[in-house]
C-alpha cells in the first residue's frame, strides 16, 4: 500500500489529515521538528521539511503539506524517489489581502504566491501532480487562531466590538472538512495541475458569523458597532488581547470576501458543513 506523508501533521487540519489517512486504511507518515510518539497506522518523523530528503523514509506516493511551503520544491528536486501527487494548503488571503495596507502582511503574501508558483515549476520539471487548496476563515474549536480567538474575547468580556455594520461576507470552514477535501482532491485526476479556493458552504456576513459565535457558547448576542475611527482607538486599547492581530483586521469587517465553490465540488465532491460552531466552555488556554 502506498505511503502518504503529512507536513504540517500536529497542525489543526494536518491533524486531521493524518486522521483521515489511518481512518482510509492507508499507512500515514507524518513530519515534526519535536518527536511525537508512534500511534497505529501513524510513523512519526522527526525533522524540518527543509531537510527531508535527509531523512531515511521509504518512497511516499503523496505529500499534504499545511506547513510552510516555501522549503518544498527544494527539497521535492532533491528527493531519491518523486511523489506522484503533491497536496498543498496556503490561503485565500492572496487574492484578498496582497495588497494589505500592513506592510509586514504585504511582504509575507507575496511570498506565498511566489511559493506557489515555484512549487509549480518544480512539480512540472519533475512530473508530480500538483493541487493547490486555499482555505477562507479555518475554524476547529477551541484550537484556532481565527473563531476561537473571538469566542475567547467573548468568554472574556462578553460582547464584541464591530467596526462598522459587520456586513462584509465570509463564509468559514471547518479544518476537519479541509482534510477530507485534501484527500478527495488528492484522489482525483480532474484536481491535478489545478488551484482551487476552499470556502465554508454558508455565505454570512461578519456580524452574523459572530452572533453564530455567541450562539455556540450559549450566550446572548451582544455586539456593539462603532465607526472606524473609534474602533482603531479601541483596538489600541484592546490589542494586548489579540497577539498577532492587527487594526486592519477589523477594518475589513465591511469588505466581502466570498469564494465560488463550484470548481472544488465539481471536480473532487467538495462538500463542507454549514457553520454552526459548538464550544465547550469555559475554553482551554
């Protein structure tokens, strides 16, 4: 049975990638800098993707990748035995945010997609299957770092500040559906050689995607909207609270990013559940 390598594996989806793979029967090795104990169906390899082709490991069929990808066509020219398939994550925050007013977001996007396109190139000389997931607003709760997150200010404070009417779309995606999406496209011949944006199945607004926040830890819906100019002052005040957010974040609560899901389902069944968080409180730190 052909082997299957997971990057990224004790991330949220790449978690549930390596889950998935031991669910199908299919032997699953699964790369960490930190050594993880050995499970059924589950080899653990200690290393960086940077240098995996320094790693002793037998030929893998196919590489997820939910990590960095950066390091990836590098190392695919420099593995003994190529991959036939090549699955990896990076994000719709290319096509919505390259052009961010943040500096430091700019510069890292960019990258991405020049990351992307490399893996590209790379994957063509060698003659690898090639499929690129970019997920919207990843959400697992209590684990992330985009639902969760607001739904501990809410435990914390018990309202959420908007700025704006919240009205901008969004349509979040759980990470397990990620991982059957991984899989399924991995499966499908129509998916090689193809990008494809990965959006939850509901379209809502931002307000509506907090509210159904509140709704998941059985709280009132409590959310106070502010105009722009008042909502940085806030968040300068508040930002302690939010480590690597930035007041641009919020800024963005009026602008829509939405994403077709046809090409995904058409061509490998992409079916993601409707967004309907359920938290158990109080949250873990």
């Amino acid at each position: 049975m052909s082997n299957s390598l997971v990057v990224g594996a004790t991330g949220i989806v790449g978690g549930y990638i390596v889950r998935k793979i031991v669910q199908s029967g299919g032997p699953c090795l699964a790369l960490s800098r930190s050594s993880q104990p050995d499970a059924p169906g589950v080899t653990w390899l200690k290393g960086d993707l940077a240098a995996l082709h320094l790693l002793q490991m037998p030929p893998i069929a196919t590489i997820y990748c939910t990590a960095n990808i950066g390091p990836l066509p590098a190392v695919l020219r420099r593995l003994e035995t190529a991959p036939k398939r090549v699955v990896v994550f990076t994000s719709t925050s290319i096509l919505t945010k390259i052009n961010s007013e943040i500096e430091t977001e700019r510069t890292m996007l960019r990258q991405l997609a020049d990351a992307e396109q490399e893996l590209i190139a790379a994957c063509r000389e060698l003659g690898i299957g090639w499929t690129i997931l970019r997920p919207t607003l990843i959400y697992a709760e209590g684990r992330d770092a985009n639902i969760t997150r607001l739904a501990r200010f809410i435990e914390k404070c018990g309202f959420v500040p908007l700025a704006g009417k919240g009205k901008g779309l969004r349509q979040p995606v759980h990470a397990e559906d990620l991982a059957i999406g991984a899989l399924a496209a991995a499966g499908s011949a129509h998916a090689i050689g193809m990008i494809y944006s990965l959006p939850g199945s509901e379209v809502i607004s931002y307000r509506e995607m907090v509210g159904r926040i509140f709704d998941g830890m059985a709280r009132p819906r409590r959310m106070i909207a502010l105009p722009q100019l008042l909502w940085k002052a806030a968040f300068a005040i508040a930002s302690p609270l939010f480590p690597n957010a930035n007041a641009a974040m919020g800024l963005r609560m009026d602008k829509d990013m939405v994403f077709d899901v046809r090409p995904a389902t058409e061509d490998f069944g992409w079916k993601p559940r409707p967004f309907r968080p359920q938290f158990v409180t109080p949250l873990q730190r």
